[in-house]
C-alpha cells in the first residue's frame, strides 16, 4: 500500500508517497504558506491530487511542526506556524478525500522513523533532535513516544539558553536552531538573512569567512549544552540528531568537539552522551509520519 506524507516545515513542506515499507517512492518540496490555515490546506490538497494522479494512495499522514494530540491529530500549539493552533490539518483532509489519516509531533515523527526502519530499531531509550528552523524531538522509552502531561516531552527547543542582553531568557530553538544560526551571521554580518540559510553560513564558514566560523562556533556550543542537559535529564542510551543540516560529514565530530570544551570546563561525575545521526535523514518525518498512520489504522 501507498499512502502520501506531508512533513509540515517553518519554510517548506515536504511531501512524498510512501509505501508500507517506508521506502520513498516520489517527493516534491512546496513552501509554507505564511498567510493562513485556508492557504495551508489548499497547498496539502494539491499535495495529496499530486499523489493520487501518481498511484493509489491508502492514506494520508502529517508531521507537524508543534505538539501534536497523536489520537485525535489536533495541533496544540503554534511551534512554526502561529496559525496552526487549535486545528487539524490532517482531519480536514481525510475528510475531504475519504481516506484514513492521521498526524503527530514532527520530533515523534523523525523519532518513529528510526524506531522503524532507522538507527533506533534494536535501541530501547532514545532521545531524538531535530534541527531545522527551531529545535524539536522526542523523548522514546522502550521504543515507546513519551508524550507527556500536555503532549509536550521532547520539546527541547523550550530549553533555556541563556540570557540576552536585558537578561531575558532565550531558548534553544531561538538560540540554536539553524534559523538562529541564520539570524546571529546576518546581525553580525550585516547581510539580510532573507538571502541566507544555514547551508550558506557552514559554506562560508568552511571558506574561511571570520564571522561565518564564529557563527559556527556558537551553534555547535549551544548544541552541546543542549545534547548535555537531554543527557542529565534522562540518560538516554543514544541522542539521535536530524534535520537537514545533519548531513554534513562533520556535523557529530563538531558536536563532540563542542563537548569535549564543555566538560573541561563543568566539574563533577557526568554521563557523556552518545550521538549519531538519523538514519533516514530529510525524509525522516514522512517516514514516521507514516508509521504513526499505520499503527493508528492498523493498516499495512
């Protein structure tokens, strides 16, 4: 069976058909509309008839950018999409072309990915994280998706940072998210980040571009102390790390590295986290999306 994915992004929605299995058949990327719920669905709609006039599709499975209700598919926050709250994409178009659907938590989606198909099959506590234009991921124990009290474990993009400058807290998704990466380069630089992403800082970083490599630096500091405070607060067996800036070559290195300057400068007993990347990569939250809508279903 073939069902169509839609991975719900801050900039972009990423879209395939999948089969069973959890290969990837076909994909397309669409940007996000900005404007309002309406616009989002008349953009998933063309999504799904894309989709159909390809194959038959069994169903039709969401990764959202906010927490998610994983039973009922309704959003419960904002997260990347400030109108996103309080509605179900997912309903409205099962609805609309008579087929099962179902949506969850992007983290949980990336994190089901791997618990499938990934680098999570044969672990039993993990704690995923996923980088992109704010920080998400998901808490798995036994395999399992830890929701929690409000659906919101796994929300490390709400971890506190640090302080700006009028000593007001700042979170990991504003402080080290690719879009933060973005933001500091383009303050720092001048440059407006309109014309930036974070491929575009890490390429002038790798030039040699002073900012850029001190933008860098930042980034993989604040992902250290992000990747360490999931490790004192739940002792994972592994940290996995998605997101499409993942898939640079150096990314765990420079993770490490990070690391390693940060436990020279703490003292006292702690538990070194273990990292690697997802298996399945960008396309992780269709992936899992669609494992979420098999197990919701009981469909294969």
């Amino acid at each position: 069976m073939n069902y169509v994915a839609m991975d719900i992004g801050g900039s972009a929605i990423k879209a395939g058909i999948i089969n069973s299995n959890g290969q990837v058949l076909k994909k397309t990327s669409i940007p996000t509309p900005m404007g309002c719920l309406e616009d989002l669905i008349d953009v998933l709609s063309g999504i799904v008839e894309w989709a159909m006039q390809e194959t038959t599709i069994h169903g039709i499975a969401l990764s959202q950018p906010c927490a998610t209700d994983a039973v009922t598919g309704e959003a419960l926050s904002e997260g990347a999409l400030i109108y996103i709250k309080d509605t179900n994409p997912s309903k409205i178009l099962g609805e609309k072309y008579a087929l099962p659907y179902a949506a969850a938590n992007d983290g949980n989606c990336a994190a089901l990915a791997e618990v499938w198909i990934g680098n999570a099959k044969d672990v039993g506590n993990v704690a995923l994280v996923v980088c992109g234009t704010g920080i998400g991921g998901s808490v798995l124990i036994d395999q399992k998706i830890v929701g929690g009290k409000d659906n919101f474990a796994g929300e490390f993009g709400m971890f506190i940072m640090g302080f700006d400058e009028d000593r007001n807290p700042v979170v990991w998704s504003t402080k080290g998210s690719t879009k933060a990466l973005v933001d500091d380069y383009a303050k720092r630089s001048g440059e407006d980040h309109k014309s930036l992403d974070g491929k575009a800082v890490f390429t002038r970083s790798d030039a040699g571009n002073p900012i850029a490599i001190a933008c860098v630096s930042d980034f993989f500091k604040m992902f250290a102390y992000g990747v360490h405070n999931i490790q004192h607060a739940f002792d994972p067996d592994i940290i996995l790390v998605g997101g499409a800036i993942s898939a640079r070559p150096d990314f765990v290195t420079r993770i490490n590295e990070a690391l390693d300057v940060l436990y020279t400068q703490l003292k006292g007993l702690m538990s070194r986290p273990s990292i690697s990347v997802c298996a399945c990569g960008s396309d992780a939250n269709m992936i899992g999306a669609v494992y979420h809508l098999m197990s919701m279903t009981n469909i294969d």
